[in-house]
C-alpha cells in the first residue's frame, strides 16, 4: 500500500516537473519507441555508436556552407569534388563500398546544388543556427541549416534533408519538424520571415512550408500528449520494422529474446522481402503506386480515411488493454476516442467536425452492441510479428511483417482474430471468407506465435457489424502460393529497376486500375489518368484504411536524415 502511495506520489512530482528542452527528435523519438527514448535521454543506457547518415548529412551540410562561403558562381566539379573531399566524414560506415556508394551520391548532389544556385542572390546570415523557442507551451531548440536575407530584407530558412525519402508539400505541413521549425522561426523573425522552405538535396528540389493553424493545432496536441506521457513515465517499448536498426536491441525486453533481433535490417539489406499485408496488397493492386512508395521513397499524403481509421484503432487498443477495475465504461471508451482523435488530412473543419461526431457514434453504437456486459481484456492488442517466409520461386530467407489489431483467448483454450474497418462499404459473408488479410494473420497466429485460431473476423465500423470467418491449410496454401508468386515479380522487377533511368525502372512496374485509382497520391502522373477518370466512381473510388502505408517498414531513409544537432 505504502509502496503504490510512493509510486503515485513520484508520477505526481514527476508531472509537474518541468519538460526542460525539447526538439522535433526527440518527439519523434518518444513516438516511434517510448523504450528507446527513455534508453537515450533518460537512462545510463545512452547511445555510443556512430551513424554514418548523421555523418553523411554533417559532410553535405558543410560543404554547402564552404560553397557559399566563396563564389558559388564560379565553382567548376573539380572544386566541387575537393569541398566534399575536405569536408567529408567517414565516421560510422560499415565497409568501404557503402561509404563509397554515399560519396558518389553525395558528390552528384552538390554537383546538382550549384547548378540550381549559381544565381543565388541572398545573403548567408547564418548556417547550422540554433534557435529557441516556445511550440505548444514547451521550450523547443531546432538548428536551422541555412538563414539568409533576401533583396528585399525578407528572412528565408532553409532546412536542408539528404535522404531519398520525398516529402511534398502536402505531407510537409503536417510533419511534426517541419511545424515545429516554421513556428519557431515565425516567432523568432515575426514579420521579417519571409519563408521557411525544406530543401531535400537528393531530390534537388526546395519546397516553402507554411502549415495551416490547424496543422499547427495537431502538431501542438501530439506534443502535448506525448509530453504528458513521458512525464507519467510511460516507456513501454513499441515494436515495429525500425526496431532492427535501434541500437538499444540487443537489451531491450521486447527483442532481447528473438533469434535475431535485427533480422528485418538484415533481409532488407540482402535485397530479400520484408513483407507486409498493405504492402503486398498495394504491388497486388498497382505496381506502379507500389514503386513509388517503397522504390521511390514518395511519402504520402495525408488522408482523411486514414486519420479516423488511426483515431478508431488506438480507442480499441485502449479498450481492450483497459487494467482497472471490472468493465470499462462508456465514458472511458469516449473519452480514449477524443485522447487519440487524429486530425490530418481534413479537407475542413467542418469535414472534421462531421467525421468526429459519426466517429463518436460508431463508439456508442459498439460499446452498447459488443462491449456492454461481455467485454474481456485481449490476450495481445497490435502485437507486432516478423514472420519467416519462404517458396520455391523466392526461396528463403525473406520475412512477413505486421501489427495485428487483436487476438483473443476463447474458454476452450484457441484463439479469435480481430481487424477494425472504417471502410464506407460492408463486405460480404463471400469477401470476409475469401479475404487475404485474415489468412495472413490467422496463418501467422499458428505459426509465429504458436497458437490454434478458432476464427478470425473483420469488425465494420460504421455498419457495427462483425463478420466471421475460418481458416485452414488449403487457405494457407493459397495465401503461401501468391505470396511467393507476386514475390518473385517484385523481387526481379526490384531488382532490375536499380540499375536503370527512372523512365525504364517505371515500365517493370505498369500501373493497373483497381478500385482505389480515384484517391491514388500519383494519379496526376499516372499514364492511365484519361481512362481511370471515365470509370465510374463505384469502380475507382473506394478508400480504405488497409492502404496506409507503415513508413518503419521503409527503414531508415538510406542516404541519409535531416541534419541535427550532435548534442
């Protein structure tokens, strides 16, 4: 008794004590993995490794500012070539070939940035700046790459990025640095700003970010919440792809007792699959999209569906992880549902406002129909797994990925799968039967986590309905025969693709129409835009949740990350 007293008491001081000083990172940090925040900012477990992408991105951002020092004009490659070589940092690659393999891109970069810049007119005021501020009532630090003055005495930053991972302007304005920075700089310059731009040099494009109030109004409630969080000391370690490359692995509870706890980074860096339901489904769908979000690294836009789906699943989780006393409350589950509310991709308030409300209903309607008087805690809730793949044309080595929304423990001892739709349309008996993502995670509930799977069912949200089905081994010998089938393709396409202009790459990946063309991010470039837009909209504009893409099954973006600060 006294010891729980003791340990409410700290939460309480704990709460109350101040945040100290914060950045875009470490936010970021907290959400991919509580555990590994608490590990590099909060523990004696701090990290000691290079990162050869932070010392990648420190050699571009100096050799810029050594360009600029001098007449950019005037600067031939052969210069070029001796900036990078006098400005390079060769600290944290794994072999010669790799540095080698990032020195190239990294010359071709500057190369390509003096090209566009010879007529650069503004004055450089400032490089690698560090600059305070307040964002949603928290001390922030960021370090701005580059500030200069413009002819006409505006300020503009820049921030520069050399990762292939491409940001829009539409997912650059609700990204939680890019915010962040442009609050920060609006409030440090005020009327003197004359733009905040993010310049990715890989891509050697500059794009000028001004988010919306309410952009700013999200990126404000995740730091807030995430703030309040780490204050309450909420360090559960959160699984997922990008666990391979944390250097916290080998000691971290939820990884320390796999066979491998990096073998997602190990089958991804052996060119091998690293598969997941949405990612198959989407080659499956369209090659072409496929290429541009996982060849490409062309980040999504933000999306509607996508924000309330988010909003629905981290309501369950909560509901069905619930510790307290008895049944949880309908109140408990509203009031999760407006913690989590996730407010991207709105095309207005009102739309929002519209969606939170019919969102809220759904919750009352499933409480009162499934919850009421037969709630019981899950076994696991999003359980994440890395499965081992294998078949006669990809061979082995190769790995099936995933978060599962939830699995159940039925009296007879088997075990009940559960996936959350938000979808506009309720599918059929025929469809759930026949549906790959249930046989995906029923196949891997028996073989990874070794258990027997009763049934598993899809739960439809805006229908409050819930359809179940079973699975067997012909179904798991189908599901195995595809997989290995569209593998293959995407493996030799891949493959291919590395070698060849962006042109040819895209011709082994043709788009085909499917039934979600209508929302596709890429539609515009798309070759076959004429005759998707003479489809009717029941045949190319369906949405649904399982298309969100999981940006950790990316892997760290391979040229490199924003510069940061080496504190």
């Amino acid at each position: 008794m006294i010891k729980n007293i003791k340990k409410i008491l700290g939460k309480l001081a704990a709460f109350f004590k101040s945040a100290g000083t914060l950045s875009a990172g470490k936010i970021n940090d907290y959400i991919a993995c509580p555990r590994k925040y608490k590990y590099q900012y909060s523990g004696a477990k701090k990290s000691r490794i290079s990162s050869h992408y932070l010392s990648f991105a420190n050699s571009l951002q100096d050799a810029v500012e050594v360009m600029h020092a001098g007449r950019i004009a005037e600067l031939d490659d052969k210069q070029v070539f001796e900036i990078l070589k006098n400005c390079w940092k060769g600290i944290g690659y794994g072999s010669s070939e790799q540095e080698d393999t990032f020195w190239m891109a990294g010359l071709r970069m500057l190369m390509d940035y003096v090209a566009k810049n010879r007529f650069f007119r503004n004055r450089i005021m400032a490089v690698k700046e560090n600059v305070s501020g307040k964002f949603a009532g928290y001390l922030f630090n960021v370090r701005f790459s580059q500030v200069s003055k413009n002819p006409d005495g505006k300020i503009e930053v820049v921030q520069f990025k050399t990762g292939k991972r491409f940001q829009n302007e539409a997912s650059l304005r609700s990204d939680l640095q890019s915010v962040i920075n442009y609050s920060i700089a609006r409030e440090r310059w005020g009327g003197k700003l004359g733009s905040y731009s993010v310049y990715n040099l890989y891509h050697g494009v500059k794009i000028a970010v001004e988010p919306s109030d309410k952009d700013i109004e999200n990126c404000e409630k995740i730091v807030g919440d995430t703030v309040r969080k780490i204050k309450l000391g909420y360090f559960t370690p959160q699984q997922g792809p990008l666990c391979s490359w944390c250097e916290f692995a080998p000691v971290c509870p939820a990884r320390k007792l796999l066979p491998d706890p990096r073998i997602y980074k190990r089958v991804l860096e052996s060119k091998r699959l690293a598969m997941s339901y949405s990612k198959f489904s989407l080659y499956k769908n369209c090659p072409r999209n496929y290429k541009r979000i996982y060849i490409d690294k062309i980040a999504a836009k933000p999306r509607y569906f996508f924000s309330i789906g988010l909003s629905v699943h981290k309501a369950m989780e909560d509901l069905y992880s619930y510790d307290g006393i008895g049944e949880p409350s309908l109140k408990f589950l509203l009031e999760s549902y407006q913690k989590n509310w996730e407010g991207g991709g709105y095309n207005s308030p009102e739309q929002e406002e519209t969606f939170f409300n019919e969102g809220r209903q759904w919750m009352n309607n499933y409480y009162e129909k499934h919850v009421k008087g037969q709630w019981k805690k899950a076994w696991k809730t999003e359980p994440y797994f890395e499965a081992p793949l294998q078949g006669p044309h990809i061979g082995a080595g190769h790995l099936l990925v995933g978060f599962i929304d939830r699995i159940e423990e039925n009296p007879d001892g088997t075990y009940s799968i559960y996936d959350y739709k938000t979808d506009p349309l309720l599918r059929t008996q025929e469809e759930v039967d026949s549906d790959l993502q249930l046989t995906m995670y029923s196949w891997v509930c028996e073989k990874y986590f070794g258990i027997k799977i009763k049934d598993a069912a899809l739960i439809f949200f805006r229908f409050n309905e819930i359809i179940r089905t079973t699975r067997g081994n012909e179904d798991y010998k189908k599901m195995l025969e595809l997989i290995d089938k569209l593998g293959a393709g995407i493996l030799k396409n891949a493959g291919e693709a590395f070698s060849l202009p962006a042109e040819e790459a895209d011709k082994l990946f043709m788009p085909t129409i499917n039934k979600y063309c209508g929302g596709c991010d890429f539609l515009e470039d798309c070759p076959l835009k004429d005759e998707i837009l003479q489809k009717s909209s029941a045949e190319v504009m369906n949405i649904s949740d399982d298309l969100q893409v999981n940006d950790g099954e990316l892997g760290p973006d391979e040229l490199g990350a924003e510069v940061k600060n080496k504190k």
